[in-house]
C-alpha cells in the first residue's frame, strides 16, 4: 500500500515537473513563434518539390542547402523588393489623396449634397482636432523606438526562419518520426491527424494565396486601367485582404470605386464595381476547388470565421493558424467519437 501510495505520488510529481518545463519552454519559443510557423509552412508548402529534389540529389545536406537558396531567390528576395516598391507606392497615394484638385471634386461633390455634409460635418465635430494630433504625435515619438527595434526582429525572424527551414528540408522524417512517437495515439489516428493538418496548412497557403494573388492581379489590372494611382499598393492590399474569403478583396477595390465617384469619374466607378462584384470576387468560387480539391474539407463558414478568429488572435499568422487549429480539434473529435463509439460487430 505505501508502494503504491510512493508511486502515485512520484507519479504526480513527475507530471508537474514535465508541465512546468514544457511551459517554461514554449515561453522560451514564444518571440520565434512566427519564425517558427513560417518555417513549417514554408516546408510543407514545398514538400513535393523538396521530394523531387531529393531524387536528383542524394546527400541530405547539399539538397537541403540548395532548396533552401531556392527559397530565398524565390519568396525571400522578390517579397523584399516588393515591400520598397509598396513603400513608395504608399507615399505617392498618400500624395494622390493631398492633391488639390482632387480634394476640390470631393469638397463640391459633398457641397451638392447636403445631408452628406451634415453627417460628415457632425463627426468633425465630435473630433477635437489639436488633442487628436498631440495625441498621435506623442504616439509616434514613444514608439520610434520600437519602430526601429521592429525592422531588426524581422531580420532576426527571417533569419531563424531560415535556419529551422534548412533542418526541416534535411531532418524531416527525423523530425516527425519525434512527433509521432510524443503523441498519444495510435499509428491510423496519428497518420490521419498529420494528413488533415498537412492538407489544412497546404490548402490554405498554396490554395488561398494563389487565388488571392490572382484577385490581386485582376484587380491591379483594373486600377491600372483606370488609372488608379499607386497601382501596386491597392493590389496588393486587394491580394492580402482577399486572403478573408467572400468579402476581402471588396474592402479594397469597393472604397476605391468610391473614391473615384467622388472625384467626379462615375464611369470609371461603376466599371470598377462591376468588375470587382462581377470578377475578382467571385473567381475564387472557381479557382479554390479547383487548386484546393477535397484536400480542405470543412464548410465555407467554418473557414471564414477561423481565419477571422485566427487573425484576432495570431494576427496575420492567425490565416494559417486558425484553420490548423480548427481542423486539429475536428479531427481530435472524430478520434473521440471512433473511440467511444466502436463500429457494431457484423452478425452472420
């Protein structure tokens, strides 16, 4: 009896040892979260071609080493010359907007009519103006700082990133040979759980962002058509908002169409809205099944309030997170529901 008593109690020490290290460990990993996800993104995103990779090329090290330059000459680089052009392309908009003979058409456009004017004139009012502007000022002057601070752990993030990336190419099957023999189930329950959040993450980053680059591109091409300035800003914020199915890319191409009818261009307005309702967001009911298949099998509301739910949370990880969270706790309920509720022996 004391045996035993000894043992349960080693027992629950042991478990509460285990509990406080992993917690002091995930408070460890928690500033290279997103170095982290975006590492295992990255590498289940090019499995397939990795795979292929690894055919040509039989030391582990030299493939993982060639993937890995790959990677950066192909998103690393190209995402970095696209932030310094989006960065100019914001400060000419902004420019765009300050134009007087713009801010001219949208002043006698609101002058024409007035129950407009009255609403905008009763929300300036409810504005003090010099505390709002203090305000931001000393806003930006306290977080200068860390404005600057943020620049350096993007490089630290990108470069850690980099590093577990080049481990994950080299030592996969190490690597979830580890996971497999820490989860608690079985081998069918462990190669479905892993199947389902591999097909999350892959639908939602090649699926999602491959149609809402599309939905960007269109969009762009209709900004540049009708002579939208900062061309590449809007489609590209079209292509990042785009990424919330069923109404992102509308609040970006619908305040635009917006903009330019009150600047006087109602036709260019109504091609733009016809556009962007009738085209860039409706395409992706066409394309995501398409890209996607049955790999994401989870209904369109489950997916849109996860992403939204992964945003709140996450932030612009919570895209991918949400999904993967919904689906590791749907298929956690299905291996509940299997183990509760065992098939029916067959009767002769």
């Amino acid at each position: 009896m004391q045996t035993t008593r000894e043992e349960t109690w080693k027992q629950i020490t042991l478990f509460l040892l285990t509990l406080g290290i992993l917690i002091v460990c995930a408070l460890l990993l928690r500033p290279f979260f997103s170095a982290i996800v975006g590492a295992i993104v990255l590498a289940v995103v090019t499995q397939r071609p990795y795979d292929w990779l690894a055919t040509k090329i039989k030391n582990r090290s030299s493939c993982a080493a060639l993937a890995l330059a790959l990677v950066i000459l192909a998103v690393i680089i190209p995402c970095f010359f696209l932030a310094q052009d989006l960065g100019q392309q914001a400060f000419n908009a902004v420019n765009a907007l300050r134009n007087d003979a713009n801010q001219q058409k949208i002043t006698g456009f609101i002058a024409n009519h007035p129950a407009l004017a009255n609403r905008i004139q009763v929300v300036s009012d409810s504005i003090d103006i010099n505390r709002a502007a203090q305000a931001t000022a000393a806003y930006l002057g306290r977080n200068f700082a860390g404005l600057l601070g943020n620049s350096f752990g993007v490089i630290t993030q990108l470069v850690v990133m980099l590093f577990i990336l080049f481990f994950l190419f080299r030592d996969r099957e190490l690597a979830l040979r580890v996971l497999r023999a820490h989860l608690p189930l079985h081998d069918q329950e462990t190669d479905d759980l892993l199947n389902r959040v591999g097909d999350t993450i892959y639908a939602t980053t090649f699926g999602r962002l491959t149609v809402a680059g599309v939905q960007g591109v269109l969009a762009g091409t209709a900004y540049w058509v009708l002579g939208v300035p900062g061309i590449i800003l809007w489609a590209f914020m079209t292509a990042l908002l785009a990424m919330i199915p069923a109404f992102g890319a509308f609040l970006v191409w619908g305040p635009i169409a917006v903009y330019l009818g009150l600047t006087g261009h109602w036709g260019k307005a109504a091609l733009l809205a016809l556009w962007g309702g009738v085209i860039v967001s409706t395409i992706d009911n066409f394309l995501y099944p398409i890209l996607v298949g049955t790999r994401l099998r989870a209904h369109t509301v489950t997916i849109l309030i996860s992403i939204l739910g992964g945003i709140a949370l996450f932030g612009i990880l919570g895209v991918i997170l949400g999904p993967v969270i919904f689906t590791t706790a749907s298929s956690l309920l299905d291996i509940w529901r299997t183990r509760t509720n065992p098939p029916l022996p067959i009767s002769n």
